[in-house]
C-alpha cells in the first residue's frame, strides 16, 4: 500500500524543478535576446569583425578603418592620403542593412535551441559597399603626386657654335592608369592600408625645333657668312618647320620667301613635270637615260631634251604651270638651258611675291628662280606620296601621279651623289636623295649661288633640307659648301641624339 505522505514531497519536488526549469528558460531567453540584439560571433562587416556587438558600434567600427588615411608610397616620398579626398565613400546603411537581416532573419527558436547548446552560428561575411570617384583620384594622382614627385626627363641641349648635342636624361613619371586601380584596391581593404606606386621611365626629349633653328643661326653666325643665306626644313614625321633666312649675319623676313636662282635644283621641277605628263611611260630606256644624266650628271641638254618632250616650245612653261597647280607660285623656268655659246630666248617674264621684294637683293636669274619654301615643299610632296599619305602632288594630279611614280622620283634623286653639302653632313651610307646646284659668272667663273635640296632617310626621323646662299661679290667654295655641310650634320644630329 503506498504511503500517502510521499506524494506532496515528490509533487513538490516535481513542481521546485519545473520552476527552477521555468526560470532557467526564462533567464535562458533574456540571454539570448539580448544577444540578438548584438551580431552573431564571426560576422564581419567589409571585412572587420563586429561580432557581439549592437549595429552602431559596429557602423563606428567599420567607419573608423576605411576612414582612417591609407599610406602611399611612391619613390622615396610616403604620402598619406584622405579617403574621402579622393572620393571613396561607405554605403553603411546597405551594410548595416544586411547585416541585419542576417541578425534576425533566421528562425528565433532555431537560433534558441543553438545558444542553449553553445552551438556558434556559421560566420557571414557582409561585403564591402562603396562608391570610388574615379575622377577627383585620378585629379588627385595629377596634380598632388605626379606635379610635386614626378622627375621630368631633361632634354638633349645643342652646344652653341657647334654641330652636337648634349645627351638628356630619362624621367620618371607616375604611371596614372596603375596607380588607380592599386590604390582602388588599397581603399577597399581594411587591412592592407598601403600601397607602393608603380613608375615607368620617360625617354630624355629631344630639343625643341627652336633649339635648332637658334643653331644653325649660330653656325651661319660663327662661319661669318655675310651674303643672302635661306634654310627650309620639314620634320617628315609631323610636318614642323623651320624657315628662316640671314643677309650678312642679321635675321631677315621670310614672308614673303627669298627669290634665289634655281639653278640645277629646277630640275627636280622638271623632273615631276616630266611624271606627270607620262606617268608610268615616263621610264623607257631612253628617258631613263635623260632623267639620270639630268639629276645625277647634272646635265643641262638632258634637261633641255626632257622639256621639249612636254611642249617643243614652251617646255619651261609647262613646268611653270604645273608647280603653279601644286601652290608653289614662286617657283618657274622661262627659258631652255641651251648653253652660253648658244642662249635661248626668254620664253616670258615672271613677277612672284618673292622676286618683288625690294629690302634683299639676291640677283635672281630671269630664266630660273625658286625659294627654299617652294622646294622644300615640292621634295616633301613626293616623299609623302612616295609614302602613300597623299600630298599636293597627288591632290592635284590624282590620275597622273601614283605612289609608285614618286617612288622613282626619289630613286633618281638619291643617285646624285656628290659627297659634298648635306651629303658631307651625314654618316656614310645616309640616304640621300636631293639636288645641288651652283651657278658662276661665264666671264670670270666666279660662284655666286650655291644650294642643295634633298630628302635626308635616318633611324631619328626623316626630313626635307634645303640650303640656298648667294654671295654679291663671290661665295667662296670650300668656306660656304662646309657651312652646309655643317649645318646638315646639326640637323643630322638633331634627330639622331645619343642616349643616356
């Protein structure tokens, strides 16, 4: 028989451990709560762990890493650098945002059973929301680090009174592009706060044009030329030009160009004519024969034989109107060669912008006349047409002259090899291809006009040099033909600069 008495014991027993039970439960869920009013052990923010804490000490967390400075270091300078500076911005509230969705979206009693077992929860990793203005990091790299750190290249310098060139030194210059995306990556991390800026090395530049030009005024003023000197020359890369001209050492004005004798440069009109009037017809045996001798022999009956070709009588004029077509209005032949035993007439009578000039005098032969520009110009319509990138030549003869042609114009031009003027200026072996000219007195056989105008071919670029100087009383040979040659090496030089 049970003994009654035992039943209130064990029924108070039972309700003592129901209760502690109850208040354990209770105290167990007041726990949890408020854990869940915190972020899970393991949970990150962008990176930084906020585990156990509630969101605004988290939002102060993650705000006071990506706030704080990142470390730049380029060459020997350490910069420190602002985020917001350069326009990186947090997005915390899409952070916290998700951060809290993974707080409370999971099931209460779920996440219940696991605090009561200890169980820690699977870490999240919330990711890093931010913007980056490309723009204002880019404006920053320009002109806070590559203006104040960047060592510019120095550029090759001429030595006055000489034909050389000082050798520059290469720079150093922030690579812009790279840095950008380091240090994109650098603000993202809420680790790695610093970043090693990248370089690359800028070529020493080559002197300005003006730098040259002010060297070979030095050159004409050293040599103590004192007659009418013109230079025209065109970088063959970019088309920039120097064009000046000196009357006994002083500077004159090349607006309008300086009419000088064309002498046996005339011939490189007549030999275009010659192209376009027979196109590729233009190189039978015979007129190969004609065109060589008149280029590399000089020869005037060759040249004669090639006019009558264009027009038995008005052969000269022919070439005339052709370079009129092409722009060059200072450029005619009025006249056959013929020879001093036996002149030709005078087919016409020119007037130019350049042989109406009053304030230089240069004695200009009436049968032929020409400026350094106009040559100049005509030798760099053939090298661009040789080339294929059009010129006048082209423009202005589209179905007479090819590529091919002007092609041939050069060949015959680079066989008048003479070893003197621009030829004595460069290495052996430089092409090129151009043609001289001097004229002297028939009674005394006194040189007035000396010029030489070519195409110059070189591994520092390509260039068309021309060189007319007249002298009233004689231009003495071996003084004036090494002026050219000295002033052809400066140009030489110029585009051919050791380096450093």
């Amino acid at each position: 028989m049970r003994n009654r008495s035992s039943v209130p014991i064990l029924r108070g027993i039972s309700i003592a451990i129901l209760s502690i039970a109850v208040v354990l439960t209770v105290i167990a869920l007041i726990g949890y709560s408020r854990q869940r009013n915190n972020y899970p052990r393991g949970m990150t923010i962008a990176g930084v762990p906020v585990g156990g804490v509630d969101p605004q000490v988290a939002s102060e967390r993650v705000l006071q890493v990506y706030s704080s400075p990142i470390e730049v270091q380029y060459g020997e300078a350490i910069i420190h650098v602002d985020p917001s500076v350069v326009g990186f911005e947090l997005d915390m509230d899409s952070m916290i945002a998700a951060a809290d969705l993974e707080r409370t979206g999971g099931s209460f009693w779920g996440g219940f059973w696991n605090y009561l077992w200890n169980r820690d929860p699977a870490p999240v990793e919330i990711p890093l929301s931010a913007t980056i203005s490309e723009e204002r990091l880019r404006a920053y790299l320009q002109n806070e680090i590559s203006a104040r750190y960047d060592e510019p290249p120095t550029p090759a310098q001429p030595v006055p009174g000489s034909t050389t060139f000082t050798a520059g030194t290469p720079g150093i210059i922030l690579d812009i592009d790279r840095a950008v995306r380091l240090i994109e990556d650098t603000l993202r991390s809420p680790n790695n706060r610093t970043v090693v800026l990248s370089f690359r090395q800028s070529a020493a530049a080559r002197p300005t044009m003006q730098n040259l030009e002010i060297l070979l005024q030095q050159n004409i003023t050293v040599a103590d030329f004192d007659g009418v000197i013109g230079v025209y020359l065109q970088d063959l890369q970019n088309g920039q030009e120097i064009h000046f001209a000196m009357d006994q050492g002083e500077l004159i004005s090349v607006n309008p160009d300086i009419a000088f004798t064309a002498s046996s440069t005339v011939k490189i009109p007549i030999m275009v004519s010659y192209f376009i009037k027979y196109g590729s017809d233009a190189l039978s045996e015979q007129s190969t024969a004609l065109l060589m001798d008149m280029i590399r022999r000089s020869e005037n009956p060759p040249a004669d034989r090639l006019m009558e070709s264009l027009d038995a009588l008005r052969g000269p004029l022919v070439v005339t109107e052709d370079m009129r077509k092409i722009g060059l209005e200072n450029t005619f032949l009025a006249g056959f060669f013929c020879s001093a035993e036996f002149p030709c007439p005078l087919l016409q009578r020119f007037e130019t912008p350049a042989n109406k000039r009053t304030d230089v005098e240069t004695d200009p032969d009436s049968f032929n006349q020409t400026t350094p520009s106009d040559i100049g110009m005509l030798l760099a319509d053939i090298y661009q047409c040789a080339e294929g990138g059009g010129g006048a030549l082209i423009a202005a003869f589209p179905d007479k002259i090819s590529s091919e042609l002007c092609k041939q114009m050069i060949t015959l031009l680079a066989s008048d090899k003479i070893g003197v003027l621009i030829e004595a200026g460069v290495p052996e072996g430089t092409q090129v291809a151009h043609k001289h000219g001097w004229i002297s007195d028939p009674s005394s056989l006194v040189i007035k006009n000396i010029s030489d105008a070519g195409i110059v071919y070189t591994p520092g670029g390509n260039y068309v040099l021309v060189i007319y100087a007249y002298h009233p009383v004689q231009t003495v040979w071996e003084p004036v033909s090494g002026l050219f040659a000295q002033m052809s090496q400066a140009v030489y030089n110029y585009y051919n600069i050791p380096t450093q």
